[in-house]
C-alpha cells in the first residue's frame, strides 16, 4: 500500500473498507454484496484498460482471499439466540 494511489485504487480500498466493516459487524448479507461490488469494479477497471496490470493481479488476489472467508457466509445457519 503506497503513500499515492491512484483514484481506481481509492475506489477499491473504499470498498474493502465497507466490507471489513460489514464482516465485523456481522451484516452477512450487505458484506457479500460488498464483495459483488468490488468484483464488479475491479472487472470495469479492467475492461477499461486504464489500470496498471499489478494493481489488478493485488486487487484479485484480495478477492480472492476474501472468498475463501467469506464461503458458506450467510445467516441461513444461524441459529436464534432465545432457543
């Protein structure tokens, strides 16, 4: 993580902020739309050719790391508290 980033990397890290926060927070639900989102802004940068290649494989990878968390990620399993 460098001192100046460009605004395509502010993005993303805006969002990975969002969803740690969610992930702390136990919002199940808005963390895996976060990281829909992210994905969705990492492949329009991509398509878009105006993001260096390293900046890309760095942003996968968090992705990537972030799915291996996030399986089996949802509020179906979670049983009630008062039973």
């Amino acid at each position: 993580m460098g001192l100046f980033k460009s605004t395509a990397e502010k993005e993303l890290d805006k969002i990975i902020m969002k969803l740690e926060m969610n992930m702390s927070n136990n919002y199940k639900d808005n963390a895996q739309d976060n990281l829909r989102e992210l994905e969705a802004a990492l492949n329009d940068m991509r398509a878009s050719g105006h993001v260096k290649e390293a900046i890309i494989s760095r942003y996968e990878s968090i992705i990537d790391t972030y799915k291996q968390k996030m399986k089996g990620y949802s509020h179906k399993d979670q049983k009630p508290y008062w039973t």
